[in-house]
C-alpha cells in the first residue's frame, strides 16, 4: 500500500530525515514513534505532499507519489485521510458543515448523499447529537472524534493519524485509540499513526518503528520495543512501563 523510499527533508541545513525507508502494508497499522521535534509529522506531510522531500520516493499503490502532477496528486489524496494533531476543524463551521466540506469540495454527491454520510460518521463516533454545534462549544475529546469522522467520511483506503489523543485523559485515549482501531476494521483501510502515546500504540499497531537522528534506527512490536534492555528504549518509554 505504502512505500517509502530513501525518503530525506532538511530544514535550513538540518536533516530531520535522513534516508529512511518503510513499507506498510495493505491492512496494516504502523505506528511511528518518536521524540517531539524528530520530524515524525514531517515524514506524514512529506507522503502527501503537504511538504516535497529533498531526496526519494513515496509510492502509494506502486505510483511515486513524488512526479505526480497537482491534478494526478489530488486524484490519489482523495483516497487517503488525516487526522492533524489539533483536529484542524474549521471554527466558523458548524461540525455537519465541517463534515460536508471534504464531500462538496472533492465529490460529486447528491445532497441527500452527503447527509447520509455525515449521520452515518457521527453514529460511528458516537456524536449524533453534536451535529448542530460549533467547535467552540465540544470538549477536546469530542473535537477529536469529529475530526475522526472527517477523516474517514471519504472512505479511505489510507489513514494518516499525527498524534490522534495528544493533550487527552488516559480514558479518552483509550477510547479514541479502541475507536480508532473498529473503524479501521469497517474501512478495511491501511494507517500510519504517529505517536509518543504507549498506551495509544498498544492498542492500535500491529508493528512500531521509533525515528531518532532522522532514522528509524529501531523496529518491532511494541512489545519486543518495550521489554528491550537497549538504553535509549528504556529511557523513551520508561523502566516503570517496561518492567509492568
């Protein structure tokens, strides 16, 4: 579903990625850890183009994404969500009008079509009722669930997550995180989740991969990451929760 290869970006002389390399397969869950600076949203922005790479290539369903022209690269971007860290919900937008932005802007459903969409998506976050309300008016943890909804109201077959339960509870998080675990199941669809949430991880990823010095110098299952004696592993994730 994803490959990227020999992948670098540098800012102003610092490489934040360094060429790096990972395939992700269809169906799979693959979280990204990482330090918070370490470039673990610049690879995100890099595999849609928010951001073009110094070097490399990104190939999602075997097209290099990267020798794409705008009109090609908006054709496959159709297919892919993203869930941004702040949930990025437009606040002069009631959420059915957030909802219905990506709907009338990139396809060509019917009215009826859209609101069909939009009730089905907010039955599956469980905020039916919050149709109506403003993003001023929802809790952090509602924002992400209709943020969740407008990533996958376009049926992707790509989800890219940046940081999907920052700044909530451990109880939130583990409901976003199981939530976000059913709706993957019902898409049938391929994510990429970038994280420094172990508890978020746990119950998504299928298999990890931890970005340091622009490398993903480490890789495995949470669990093999977890219990590893390696002294960097042991510090990012903590002796306490290694030793649990």
């Amino acid at each position: 579903m994803v490959e990227i290869k020999n992948l670098s970006k540098a800012f102003d002389g610092m490489v934040v990625l360094d060429d790096v390399s990972l395939k992700v397969n269809q169906g799979e869950k693959v979280v990204i850890f990482g330090r918070s600076g370490t470039g673990k949203s610049v690879l995100l922005k890099c595999i849609v183009r928010l951001l073009e790479p110094d070097n490399g290539e990104v190939l999602i369903d075997e097209v290099n994404v990267l020798n794409l022209s705008i009109k090609k690269l908006n054709e496959i971007r159709k297919n892919i969500g993203f869930l941004f860290q702040g949930s990025a919900l437009y606040d002069s937008m009631s959420v059915r009008e957030n909802l219905d932005f990506p709907l009338v802007r990139n396809f060509n459903f019917s009215f009826e079509e859209r609101e069909k969409k939009i009730k089905t998506v907010l039955k599956d976050v469980s905020l039916m009722d919050a149709i109506n309300k403003m993003p001023s008016e929802l809790s952090g943890g509602m924002k992400k669930r209709i943020g969740l909804a407008r990533t996958i109201i376009t049926d992707p077959g790509l989800i890219l997550y940046d940081e999907p339960t920052t700044g909530l509870d451990p109880i939130t998080t583990k409901e976003i995180s199981e939530l976000i675990v059913d709706l993957q199941k019902d898409l049938n669809s391929t994510s990429i989740i970038v994280t420094h949430d172990l508890i978020c991880a746990k119950i998504i990823a299928d298999y990890a991969v931890v970005l340091t010095d622009g490398k993903f110098k480490y890789q495995g299952s949470i669990k093999e990451l977890t219990s590893s004696k390696d002294p960097f592993l042991r510090n990012f994730f903590g002796t306490e929760i290694i030793e649990a």
